[in-house]
C-alpha cells in the first residue's frame, strides 16, 4: 500500500511568529512539521516539569490548615527556561501544547508561571493523537488552563511529598538506611506480600486425577460417580481412586446426551493504558516500563522513509475505551474491503471502560493513520517499534469486527455407576479472529448418537497436590491494581519500577513473576502496625477518588491534604518513640569471609542472624548455628577480569549464567560464561575474532578483546572487500529507514547499497 503523510500545511487565522511549548523534543520536532510558514513558529520543549519541589528539602508551607507548595526550577531547568523566555519575548503569541492529562496540565501551568504569564489567560492546545488534523483542530479550539485538572495533581505530588519525606527517614532510621515508603508504592508492594505469605503458609491438599480415553483418542472428564458430583479435589484417598477405577474397568458405556449449541465470541475492547501493558508483558516479555517507552515514541512520531514524521497511534496512558468516529468508520471500510460485509455486519461498536474513574472523555489507544497496516509499518520502524503497532493496531481493527461463531458441542457418557462428558468444538466463523492471528481450529465435532456404545480404551489414575497461587506477574499486578483502583493510568509503569529499583521486589522475566526481597518483609510489616493506612488498599483506592473528585470540581484540594497530614504526623511523631529500630548490631570477633568488614548479629523477620557490617555493599549472612546463609554460593571461574585483574565469579542472570568481576561495583565487566564467536569473521579494528552477545535491545556483536579493543555493533562486517569511500576504513550492512545500505564501523559513514 502506497501511504501518503502530508505533513506541511497553512494554519489559518494564527498570528506570525507563535511560539509552541511542548514537554517533549521529540514531540517538538513531530509538531514542526505540519507548520507553515516555518519561520513564522518555534516549537520548542521542556524536557518536562520546569518547576518541581525542590529535590533535598520537604517543600511545603504548612501554616495553619493551609498548604503552600515551594516550587523550584533546578539548576539543569534554568537554562532551558532562559531560552523559553528569550523566545517569549519575542513571540506575539504563545501556545501551551503539552498532553491532555493531569500532568500535562501541571507542566503547562508551571511553564507559563514561569513565564510570568497568567495560566488562566494563556492560550492551552491538547490533542490526543500528533497528526496533521489533530493538530489543526487544537489551534483552532484553543482553551485555558483547567486549575482543576492543575490541582488533582498538585495534590497527588504533595500527598506522595508529605509520605516520602516523612516516612521514609523513619524508616530508614528503624531498619536500613535508603529505604522508601510511598502512598502508592506500599500499598502496591502489600499486595505482591500477601501473596506471597499465601504462598508460604499453602498447605497442599492430596487429590487423584482419573485419566479416561475412549476409542478414537477421545479423552473424558469423569464428573460423576455413584450419583455424587465430583470436583476436583473429590477423589481425595487412594483408596477412592482405586474403587473408581475398578468400577470404570468393569463398566459398559453408551451416549446418554449429545447437546449441540452455536455460542458467539465478542471482540476484545481496544487497548487502554493497562490492558496495554499486560498483554505487551504477556505476549513480548516488555517490562510496563518499556511499553510506556515504546508506545511514547509511537505517539509523538516516527520518520517515514521520505524523511516525514507523524505521530502513530494516540496518546497512550489513558483509561477511555472511547473511539473517535472518523477512525471507526474508515476502520469498517477497510474491514469489509479485505473479508466482506459478513464482518462488519454489526456496525460500529461502543465501549465503555470499567475502570474507577475512566476519563470517558478522552480515546482508547488506537493507529491515528488507519490505512497504515503494520506490513508498511515494519519496513520503517525499530522491531520492538513494530511488534507494539502490529498489536494495536489488530486490537483495534478486531475491536471493529463481528462477534466469532462456534459451535460447542457436549456428549454425556452414561456407565452403570459413572458419568464423563466429552467436550467438542469447531470454528463456523472467524469474525474478529481475522486480526488476532488465530490459525483455522481444526473441526473436533463428533458424529455420535445417543445410545451408540462407546469403548474405554485406557484408564489410568494419577496422585496430585492442589498447588500455591502464582506469584504475580507484571501484567497480573496491573490487573489487580487496576481492579482495587489503585494508581492510573500514568503510574502502573512507575510503581513496578520503583519497587524494582529500591529493591524491594526481584522479576523474573523467564517465569514473568514478582519476588519479594526479605527487606520487603520487614517494610510492610512494620507499616501494617504502625501507619496501616498506607498500605490499606481501600484507602488508597479512596484518596485515588478523591484526586478525581478535584479533577471534577467537587472536592477541594486543600481539604483532602488536611484531612491526611495532620493525623499522619501524629503517627509519625508516635512512630518514632514506638517503632523498635532492627539496626542494633553486636559484634561477633570475626571478619566477613568476602570483604573482611566485622560480623555483627542482627535481628531480622525469622529471628537473629550473622550479618557483614558492610551491607548494603557486602551482602554476606549466615545463620546463628554458622550455617551459610545466603541464597547464592559464590563459585570461582578461576579466570581474571581484563580491566582490573580481579577474579572473575560465576553468577546467574536473567539469561542464564555469566562471568562478572568480584570487584563489582567499582568494576563492571561481565561476560557470557561461552562466548559465542562468529566464523569467518574478524573484527574490523583489531582483526581478533568477533563474538555474538545478548542485550536489552536484542543481538549485537563485540570484539572477543573488548574492552581493550571497543569495536561494538548490532550489524556484522562484510565477507568482502568493501571500504568506506570516505576513510576507507572496513563497513557493513544493515538496515536504515527501510532501506539497505553499508555503514563504516570507523567514521560511521552510510552508504546506500
């Protein structure tokens, strides 16, 4: 499909030389684009807030019951705010244009307070999605500053100010230094440990398993026996299981019932923020954070292979499943040019979100350009890029699609003292499947009657324990906080990040779960007792309302902080005559067996333990008894690190085992445990072997000397003799903007092929 973006048009009925304020360069760039003439606009960027709460003190006036946040633009914001300003002065009119959320609006009222603009004068553009329409529209729909949406998140940051500045210390002052306490964040991190003490305190039930096939390879789902219903847990002894089994070896079966029934299967809604993250998590592996990422680049604008830029889909942290009737209804054209009417028989669909609080008012994660399939898409974009358009963009189009149909098919199997069921099922039409990569289901129906014999043909029985619930997931935790209404739609990504970073949680992308760290333990705990509404999911899910009742105008923000602050600092002064500290240490007369700092004894959640007097740096603990401890034996490769001489250790990632330096983290190196060296290929610097590595970004490739020699690439070397026309220097080719074309490894000179 042949795809044209126009990107360059005449905005009407504006003043020359307006000045655009976004948040974001990207975006600044993207905007530029559909303006003309260019000389009469600047775009330019925040780079985010320009004024925030100052970074190394509380920040906020409490006088009475009044509250007054002490905003501070930072060193690093000072001089892009100077160059906002000079161009201010020049601009005959100015634009606020950064996102249509809360916090979008907070960075437009702190731009132009900072510009010393009034921000209920100032002229404030929002568009959910970065094209050329879109962006018309807003310049010809400008509004002011909304105080109420300003003020919802005001209160959010203060709420999270006043928890982070006051709880944290006490914490860290009863029971390890940096640790972190968030309105949030802690209630979040409860419910990652109540499932987990669900996991310890499992008690497994014994149950058996009766495995049946009939003849033709038909297994069957035992569900009655002696005119008991069984679940699965009924068949509890041995002694149950062997009765059963004897009975259904003797036994003589015929069809009793045979129930065929059409049953339709609705499309899934598109993508919200959430739903976004989990199934990217699911289907991809991407951590929330790296959706986020991705889906930001996409709606702020990507390059086109003619040079042109445009934003992809629309703005992604949203709860709306709102579609916008243009997109809907170009969508249904496409839909019946590629399968017929049969699939869009019913319409236009509706959605609506069942998120506490859904900003109805905005659109649900959908392409901005519908005719741009994914197959256009992936000759341009990052591959990662790619596999999150391909997924919104199906999601969207089935979204649009008519209702699949199926028949479902039931057969009782009747004994003389047992009943089975076999279950049937075959695809009669594929509707919204069309776009979900489904692949044709093989038709199971069976030509049985009733009354016709049947013939067991195995039986077996098999021991079973009922198992823990799963830890959760990322894609689950989102789920679960989107169900309580805990956070929105912009802080799923941020919680999980936060818990990760302070390290209060470890996640395993193989098994894609969410492990609690013993400090983790003992946070909580000490919450629960002292300031249980912090971690209370209701309350948090409550003052979540609240923050939307400010958004609406039906709650006033000072109120809601009163209401928090001054019962919380109570607590905060009782905490800390009442809250035992666990930092207490005795010596014990010997050294770490690691760094050589002192042992002392501690006291943690199971008791005392021998610990390094070096932690967090030197993690080393082993039990009263002299047990070792930790949950990882260090094991020697007996080989030295190339950049300090240290011994390199064996140690265990998330892609297997690999070598690091025991100098960590003064020194960083690592290494695969086997290198994986590519043939017949030599570096292009030193010309010692090239080997293959694994990243986050995926594949790259590294000279097997690095890092004394840096060589280091995503693309290999040629087989032939190839140089760069520029320095001569050795090339190789890869992919840009769709196009192939050598690159010199030295000079990084492109050239197309």
């Amino acid at each position: 499909m042949n795809i044209k973006v126009a990107v360059i048009i005449n905005v009407r009925g504006l003043f020359l030389k307006n000045l655009i304020i976004v948040e974001s360069p990207t975006k600044a760039k993207t905007i530029s684009n559909f303006l003309y003439p260019a000389k009469d606009f600047k775009v330019i960027a925040t780079k985010g807030h320009i004024r925030d709460l100052p970074e190394k003190r509380f920040g906020i006036k409490v006088e009475g019951d009044s509250f007054t946040p002490l905003y501070t633009v930072s060193p690093e914001n000072k001089k892009k705010l100077d160059e906002i300003i000079e161009f201010a002065k020049q601009a005959e009119k100015i634009y606020l244009a950064t996102d249509e959320d809360r916090e979008g609006e907070a960075i437009g009222f702190h731009t132009a307070v900072a510009l010393k603009l009034d921000p209920k004068r100032v002229s404030r553009i929002s568009f959910h999605e970065i094209t050329r329409d879109a962006v018309i529209k807003a310049f010809n729909n400008p509004r002011y500053i909304d105080m109420n949406l300003v003020n919802a998140q005001q209160t959010r940051r203060l709420l999270d100010r006043i928890v982070g500045y006051k709880l944290s210390p006490l914490l860290g002052q009863k029971i390890q230094r940096g640790l972190s306490a968030g309105r949030v964040q802690s209630a979040s991190l409860k419910i990652i440990i109540d499932r987990e003490r669900e996991i310890k305190n499992f008690i497994p039930v014994e149950y058996w398993k009766m495995n049946t096939i009939f003849e033709d390879k038909l297994e069957a789902n035992l569900y009655e026996f002696k005119s008991n219903k069984l679940d699965k847990i009924s068949i509890n002894t041995l002694e149950y299981a062997t009765e059963i089994e004897e009975s259904l070896l003797k036994d003589k079966f015929i069809i009793g019932e045979v129930d065929l029934r059409e049953r339709k299967v609705s499309p899934p809604p598109p993508f919200m923020t959430s739903t976004l993250q989990q199934v990217a998590s699911t289907k991809f592996g991407f951590s929330p954070k790296k959706t986020m990422n991705l889906a930001q680049m996409l709606y702020e604008g990507v390059e086109f292979p003619d040079g042109k830029k445009s934003g992809l889909i629309t703005y992604m942290r949203t709860d709306s499943l709102n579609l916008s009737e243009d997109a809907t209804s170009r969508a249904i054209e496409l839909i019946q040019r590629d399968y017929g009417k049969d699939y869009v028989k019913d319409g236009i669909r509706k959605y609506i979100s069942k998120s506490k609080g859904a900003q109805e008012a905005h659109e649900a994660i959908r392409p901005t350009i519908v005719d741009l399939t994914p197959l256009t898409a992936k000759t341009f974009l990052e591959p990662d890029l790619y596999k999150l358009y391909n997924l919104i963009y199906k999601r969207f189009f089935a979204s649009q699609t008519a209702d699949a149909n199926f028949h479902n098919q039931t057969i009782d199997i009747v004994g003389n003292e047992s009943r089975l069921k076999l279950i049937g099922r075959k695809l009669l039409f594929k509707g919204f499947y069309a776009y979900a990569d489904m692949d044709e289901e093989v038709s199971t129906i069976l030509s049985l009657k009733v009354g016709d014999e049947v013939n067991l043909t195995h039986l077996s029985k098999e021991q079973r324990f009922t198992e823990p619930p799963n830890r959760y997931s990322e894609a689950g935790l989102i789920k679960k906080l989107e169900s309580l209404g805990i956070g929105r739609p912009s802080t799923y990504s941020s919680i999980i990040s936060t818990l990760t970073t302070r390290e209060y949680i470890a996640v395993d992308r193989k098994k894609k779960n969410m492990t609690p760290t013993e400090v983790a333990f003992i946070v909580i705990e000490t919450l629960e007792k002292h300031f249980p509404e912090i971690v209370d999911e209701t309350f948090t899910a409550h003052m979540e309302d609240n923050l939307d009742l400010i958004a609406n105008n039906e709650q006033n923000w000072q109120n809601i902080l009163k209401g928090f602050y001054f019962p919380f600092i109570e607590k905060i002064e009782t905490g800390k005559i009442e809250i035992k500290s666990l930092k207490e240490t005795i010596p014990v007369g010997r050294e770490c067996p690691q760094c050589n700092s002192p042992l002392v004894k501690r006291k943690g959640r199971f008791g005392e333990f021998i610990a390094c007097s070096g932690f967090p740096k030197c993690r080393f603990i082993e039990k009263i008894d002299g047990e070792i401890a930790t949950k990882k034996e260090i094991r020697w490769s007996g080989e030295n690190c190339p950049v300090c001489s240290k011994e390199l250790k064996i140690q265990n990632g998330k892609n297997g085992e690999f070598l690091a330096c025991s100098g960590f983290p003064k020194c960083r190196f690592t290494k695969p445990l086997q290198e994986i060296y590519i043939e017949n290929m030599n570096c292009p610097i030193c010309d010692s072997k090239i080997v293959e590595r694994s990243g986050p970004k995926g594949t790259y490739y590294r000279c097997a000397n690095y890092p004394t020699c840096k060589f280091q690439a995503n693309f290999l070397p040629t087989n032939d003799d190839r140089r760069c026309s520029k320095c001569d220097g050795k090339v190789g080719e890869k992919i840009y903007r769709g196009a192939k074309v050598i690159e010199c490894f030295q000079c990084k000179t492109r050239e197309k092929i």
